[in-house]
C-alpha cells in the first residue's frame, strides 16, 4: 500500500477530550476563550518552522504527546508527505471546556482549520486544537497538521457530536 493512501486511510479523528492532560494539569490552564487568534498562529508559525527545519524534536514538543506525534509524523510518509508551503488558514473557533459526567474534564482550546498541498501534491484540510496544559504553556493537538484529521467534539457523557465548523476567522 502507498504512502499516500496509507496518509489518506489514517484520517484520524482525535479526540479534544484530553481527560489524561486535564487531570495531570488541574485548574492552572487557561480558559479556552483566552486564548487569542494571534497566539494559536503563533503555536502554527513553530509548527511550520519546525517542518521547514525537518526538526521532529521540536515538531513534537509542540503537541501534548511526543509518541502520538512521533507516531503520526511515521504514519503520514514521514518529511516526503510534509507541506513546502504554509497552511491557509480557513476558520477559527473557541471550543469550550466541557465538564464530564464522571468527573473530569475535557479539555477546550482555539481550534484552527487548515488547507493545503502536502509534500505529495495532494490537498489536505485538517484541523488542530490549541490548548493550555498548564502554566501558560500553549501546545497543539496535532502539530502535524498536514494528515486530513479532524478534532473531534463530545457531550458531556463523552458520546461524540458533530459540529458544523465557523467559516469565519475570529
């Protein structure tokens, strides 16, 4: 199976219930609403350096999880399925924190989606969450923003929903 379609068939849906990261970080993260547009682009300026740089390291230091990343980066072709160009920013978004029935919380952040032509040639459109984990360290959901994923978004019993993504950039 080719690289491409293997990039195509890991759509992966990620989840923005981050229950593991909120409850390691406790009520010290910033409320997803305080996070502004310039900051996320800033998250997305690193993100871009760091595949320009064809630095993993440092493309995945900006995520939650190093292994998630590592392992998304391997599964998308690696640096051949890398973009050349900077993502367009199509729309921006605040998902809340959501309180969940068991007890926990799942995280929220400004959620970015993003098209462009990834090292293959083909379009891709993805989304990637920008969040505080803690001591006003903003990271990024999917740092490797180029693989067609999609954050996705659930009631309070954790059951996903679909919601229709802003066109606007706010």
């Amino acid at each position: 199976m080719s690289v491409s379609v293997m990039k195509k068939i890991s759509a992966i849906v990620l989840f923005a219930a981050l229950t593991v990261i909120s409850s390691a970080c406790g009520p010290d993260w910033r409320k997803p609403e305080t996070i502004s547009l310039e900051e996320a682009i800033y998250v997305l300026d690193q993100s871009f350096e760091s595949v320009r740089q064809r630095n993993l390291d440092a493309l995945c230091e900006l995520g939650g999880s190093v292994l998630s990343c590592e392992r998304r980066w391997h599964n998308s072709g690696e640096w051949d399925s890398a973009p050349s160009s900077y993502p367009n920013l199509i729309s921006s978004m605040i998902l809340p924190d959501i309180e969940m029935s068991n007890g926990t919380t799942s995280r929220g952040g400004r959620l970015l989606v993003l098209e462009g032509i990834d090292g293959y040639g083909d379009q891709y459109r993805s989304e990637i969450l920008i969040f505080d984990e803690g001591g006003d360290n903003l990271v990024a959901l999917n740092p490797v923003f180029w693989i067609n994923t999609r954050i996705a978004r659930s009631n309070d019993d954790g059951s996903s929903i679909a919601k229709p993504l802003s066109t606007a950039v706010n």
